[in-house]
C-alpha cells in the first residue's frame, strides 16, 4: 500500500482559527496531517523568528478527527522550524498554511505570516503553498474554497513543486458558482500608502493607531489583482531567492 503524504498545516490567525479548521478538514481527506500553529494570532509577523525567548510546543486536541496537533508559542515561521527539526519524524511531502482571513495578494506576500510560514517550509525544502480567502470576519464561510484548495494541493502532490518555489494562493470571497476557476498569476506591483492616526490617551501620552490604503499601480490583466476582481483564485509562484539578478551586470559597471 502506497504511503499516505504527510502535510504539515500551520497558520497566522491561530490554533482555533476557523480558516485553519477548515484546512485541517481538507488535508485529512489527502493525507497524514500534523498541525503546529500558534498559540494566538500572528498576523502581520512577516518572517519574525523567536530569538530573545523561549518557545514551548505542546500537544492539543481542537477538533476530533485523525490528526495531530501542536499548539507553539512563536511565530508562524517558528512553528515550521519546530515541526520540520523536533516535532516530525520524517520529512513533510507538503506544507499548508492558511486559510488566512484576509488577502494577501501583491505586496502583502511580504507582511504576512500565513505566507512567511509557507516560505520557511520552502527554506526547509519543503514545498509549500500559502491559502488566504478575501475575507477578514473571524466567521468567514470557506465552505466554497474546499474543493478548490482540495485540487490544488492534489496537482502540487503530483507534479511537484519546484526547490525555491512556494505557491501563493488567493481566493475571492464568492460563492462557488460565482467562482469563474484558477489563473495563473504575476504579483500585481503595488503598495500601502499608510495613514497614522494620531491619538492621546487620558493620560495625555500621544499613541498611533496604523492604517492604510491599498495602491494599485498595476494595470496588467496578469496580475493577482486582476484576477481576484474578475472573480478568479489567484496562484503565483513565489520566490525567496531576493536577489536582482537583473542589477549585478549594472553593478559591475560601478567603479566599486
């Protein structure tokens, strides 16, 4: 009998999260599923690692059903370091992260830390993909996802994912048949022009609640943007690999 792929599920909004429940669901249809997620919400980490405090780890029980849990005290990018170096005895075929509450199309790849634990599951060597659904409501309904999250974790199963690449996938806050498919996608080019606002507390101490809004500068029809607006999941390929390859000849050139 062919071995089950074991998948390693984690997440930035949190062990009890409903978006990481659900994901749990789908992966205990495909495989043997270990989850290590954080102890409270961690959105907004980016690739934050824990290293001025100690980390615990510790054996949960959420919701009953065939896999293991672990519930960690650290970031998301810790909870892929502690599953792939103490918690797992072998290698995961695949890591899952998700399902975020919230988008993180285009420049949010950066900040989030639904895809910052994906991205170190590729650091790893583990190929990974990151699940958000466009929907911030802790209640949000990810029953319309299934079946595409389903199928593409299936296809990465069987195709591979290539070392160096993690897949980053972005679902529209629609109902299933409002869904038009998948499309393959670039990260749209934009940015968050943010907004402090300033405020006192009764104690007269000046504080700062951050807000934003999100720039667009992307008119490309192949972007993530665009194919979430037009009612497709977006799947880019993201690489960790930061270098401008394009700039080294340049560089070259200065009298260095």
């Amino acid at each position: 009998m062919q071995e089950k792929p074991l998948i390693l599920v984690t997440n930035d909004d949190g062990i009890t999260a409903p978006g990481l429940r659900a994901l749990i669901k789908i992966m205990n249809k495909i495989g043997d599923v270990v989850v290590v997620a954080p102890d409270s919400p961690q959105s907004g980490m980016g690739h934050a690692i824990t290293v001025d405090n100690v980390l615990t780890c510790n054996p949960i029980t959420i919701d009953e059903g065939p896999q293991l849990e672990y519930t960690c005290s650290g970031t998301p990018a810790d909870c892929v370091k502690m599953a792939v170096n103490q918690i797992l005895n072998r290698r995961p075929d695949l890591c899952v992260s998700g399902i975020n509450h919230g988008a993180n199309s285009s420049i949010n790849v950066i900040y989030s830390g639904t895809m910052s634990a994906a991205i170190e599951a590729g650091i790893e060597g583990v190929p990974a993909i990151g699940f958000s659904l466009l929907d911030f409501k802790w209640h949000a309904d990810f029953k319309p996802s299934e079946e595409f999250v389903k199928n593409i974790t299936l296809n990465a199963l069987l195709n591979g994912i290539p070392e160096g690449v993690v897949l980053n996938v972005n679902i529209p806050n629609l109902k299933k048949e409002e869904i038009n498919g998948v499309k393959i996608c670039r990260q749209a080019n934009g940015y968050w022009k943010e907004i402090f606002d300033k405020r006192k507390s009764p104690f007269g101490k000046e504080y700062y609640w951050l807000s934003g809004e999100f720039v667009n500068k992307d008119k490309g029809q192949d972007t993530d943007i665009y194919a979430l607006e037009n009612g497709y999941i977006s799947v880019v390929p993201v690489q960790f690999d930061m270098t401008a390859h394009h700039m080294i000849q340049k560089l070259n050139s200065w009298e260095l």
